[in-house]
C-alpha cells in the first residue's frame, strides 16, 4: 500500500472520527437521557395539569416547551452559519471555527449536570446552547467532505462518518445506561452524570480530527467584503449558482420538506414514547421507564450502521435518489404505523424500522448533495446553504411538532403534520429523478 493511500484513509478516519465524537451529544442530550430526565422532573401527577411548566412567567407544555428550544436554537444557528462560513471561507480557517463551536457545545453538557429540579430556564438554556454548538460545528464538519474525498468516495466516507457515530455514541450510552439501571446517590445524579460524560467524551475525540484534518484550504474569495453582511451575499450566490443546475434545485426542495420530518422524528422521539407509549407491568398499563426508552433508542442506533452502509451500496447499484425515493417512502408508512402504536412492544418493532432508514438517509441526503453540487472551492458556502436548509427546516418541523401537541393536546396529531412534510419531500424526489445532471445555459446571465 502507497503512503499516499494510507494518509488518504488516515484522512478519511480522522474526519469520520468527529462523528464519532459529536453524536454523543445527539444521541445522551436530544434522543434520550434529557429529554427523558427533563420530562420526569417538570411533569408533577398531583398538579392540574401535571405536564405543564413555567418558562419565565410562561405557562406551557413541558414537551411542547423542549420542541420550542430546539427550534430556537436552530432558527438561531441558521442565521449565524452564513455569517460564519463566510468569515471562514475568506480566511480558510474553517477548522478554528469548528473548534470553537465543539467547546460551546460540549461545555454546555458539561454544564447541565447542575440542571436540578426547578432549574428549567437553566436547563432550557444550557440545552439551546449545546444544540448551537452542535449544528455550528457540523457547518464546518461537513465542508470537508468534498475536500478530503472524490466524489466516487463521498458515498463510501459519508456512510462511514455516520457508522463511527453510531458506534461512538452507541458507547457511551450503553455506559449511561449502567448509571441509570443501576443508580447511585441522589435520583438525578445518573442523568446529570451522564450529561458531563457526553461534553468529555466530546472534547477528547474531538481531538483526533483537529490533530488530522487539513488546517486550512485555499480559498477563492479574493475581494474584500463586509464580514456580516459577506455570508448572505455568498448564500444569495450559491443560490443563483444551485438555480442553474435543476436536478440539484429541486433535489433541495425534496431535502428540505423531508428533513422537516426525519430530524422530528429524531428530536421527538423521546418525547413521543415518554407520554405516549404504554407497558403492561402487574396487569396494569404504565409509561415507559427511562430505561425502556435508552434501550429503544440503542435499538435504533446499532440497527442504522448497517442500514447506512446498506444504502450506500444500493445507491452504488440503482442510484442515490431512487434509494431516497424508497427511503422517504418507508417514512411515511412508519408515520401511519406511529399514529396507532400504543404498546412498547409495537415501539421496538417501528424502532427497528426507523433504525434501517434513519442512518440511510442522513448519511446519503448529504453524499447526494456533495455529488450534485459544482465544483468549487467554496465548499463552505455551499455547505452552509445545505445546512441552512436543514436547519430551517428543523425549525419548522420542531415548531409544528410543539405547537400542534400544545393546541391539541394530542402529540399523535403533530405525526400526522410529519406525514405531510414526507409526502412532499417524495414528490419532489421524483421530479429530480427526472431531471438530467446539467447546466441550464439559459441562466448563464440571469
């Protein structure tokens, strides 16, 4: 083997490595262990309405409360990465701004293990500003993907980054989890235990991928600029550029109505079996235990590393968007199937199924992407659009969720609005899939 081939796969590694490191705090701070906790500490039985918490004089719905911080904490990074990619792209240290949101995230978890009972701006708060620093550092992160990787090997690197995450924070929870089957000292300790854990383990791989990527790449931004107002501009360019290439356009569109759904799924999950889904313990119906739902969630996490290598080859096979087609399609049966599924036995099951697309899609959305987009050396800005669309689309899925379950009462009545966002992501699938990889000459000088 050349030494040129193995610092490739060095590469690729170290990069594949920060998923590894950051899906931690997706899997322990927004799938499972706070929501989890935070639910249990803010709902009090003898109350009137036991599931309702104040937010600074503001009388909600705790769930419904959690949807709104996330969706705040995205609306506010989808603003800020332009501005952000655009100061990275003219200096070419997207590394240094990488770093910088992986201590905020990271220090924000750490932070949480003094989230206490009747601490719930503390902890709404902390939990905005590790969600910040999440998608901040994944601007960057996934920037480099077209960097480090032809584009016959994006499908291959992308699947990979995912599958270390899974693994990596598949880890961790399952070292959470002890702490929480089999608590010590106080009852909140195991939670906020593992909460400090997420932010170390964060910090530490992390390490790994600063040490190995490439500290800069050479930018093609010459002029000078406003720093503030440079990002928008370079968003309103790639949007004219990606206005040129139809099959990329309407592939964003299919992206951006389907990730209103799955990252919902993602975020709410949680939420959903916490509240919603019910077992049968001495004859009587009870909510899930928190160890029920970390075990589901495991489920889900060990089953999506084979289902992201699975669709990388069969986009290898029948093409990335036929797979998405099928993919998104799978989504919204499994909407239909969650609307009427009442038992933890029947939420294994769907569990089983969300695991095989979950890492598909998430791993392929982002290859398929790479793969359709121009070359250009401003990856940055291009990612920053992708992820702007993301996060917009987060925004509106985690709104809806909240609202609709704080209007109705009723979270069952939010999945139906998640059937909706997946209908339409397929349709526009199916209208890229039609269109041919080309330029639109027509407008060249639009």
């Amino acid at each position: 083997m050349q030494q040129s081939e193995k610092q490739t796969k060095k590469v690729y590694r170290g990069w594949s490595m920060y998923d590894w490191a950051n899906s931690a705090y997706n899997l322990v701070i927004t799938s499972t262990i706070f929501p989890i906790y935070y639910l249990a500490i803010t709902t009090n039985s003898s109350a009137s309405h036991p599931d309702h918490v104040s937010f600074f004089g503001w009388e909600i719905v705790n769930s419904a409360l959690l949807s709104y911080a996330l969706a705040a904490a995205y609306l506010i990074i989808a603003f800020l990465s332009p501005i952000l990619s655009s100061i990275a792209d003219y200096k070419g240290n997207k590394k240094n701004f990488m770093k910088f949101f992986t201590y905020l995230g990271a220090w924000a978890c750490c932070g949480l293990f003094f989230f206490y009972p009747g601490k719930v701006e503390y902890g709404i708060i902390l939990s905005i500003f590790a969600a910040i620093g999440y998608c901040g550092s994944l601007v960057f992160y996934n920037a480099y993907l077209p960097e480090i990787a032809p584009a016959a090997q994006q499908d291959k690197v992308s699947a990979q980054g995912f599958a270390y995450g899974y693994v990596g924070s598949v880890l961790l929870q399952i070292i959470c989890f002890a702490f929480v089957r089999y608590p010590f000292m106080d009852s909140t300790f195991a939670a906020r235990l593992s909460f400090l854990l997420v932010g170390i383990w964060w910090i530490a791989f992390a390490q790994i991928t600063f040490r190995i990527l490439p500290k800069n790449v050479n930018s093609s931004i010459k002029e000078k600029r406003n720093w503030l107002s440079g990002g928008f501009k370079e968003l309103k360019k790639v949007a004219t550029q990606i206005s040129r290439f139809p099959k990329l356009k309407i592939y964003l569109l299919a992206f951006f109505f389907y990730s209103m759904g799955v990252q919902t799924v993602m975020l709410a999950a949680a939420q959903f079996g916490s509240k919603e889904i019910k077992k049968k313990v001495d004859g009587k119906w009870v909510n899930m235990e928190a160890a029920d739902l970390i075990l589901t969630i495991l489920l889900i996490q060990l089953v999506a590393i084979i289902g992201a290598f699975l669709m990388a080859k069969a986009a290898k096979k029948f093409g990335n968007i036929r797979v998405l087609i099928f993919t998104v399609f799978i989504w919204i049966l499994i909407c239909a199937a969650a609307i009427h599924t009442y038992t933890i036995y029947q939420f294994y099951a769907l569990a089983i199924v969300v695991g095989v697309v979950m890492g598909g899609i998430q791993s392929l959305s982002r290859s398929t992407y790479s793969k359709l987009m121009p070359e250009t050396k401003d990856t940055t800005s291009f990612f920053s659009f992708y992820d702007v669309t993301e996060k917009i689309a987060i925004v509106i899925g985690m709104f809806t969720f909240g609202f609709l379950e704080n209007l109705t009462g009723d979270m069952r009545n939010s999945i139906l609005a998640l059937a909706v966002f997946f209908i339409l992501g397929l349709a526009f699938l199916f209208l890229a899939e039609q269109r041919k990889t080309e330029y639109d000459k027509s407008k060249i000088n639009n």
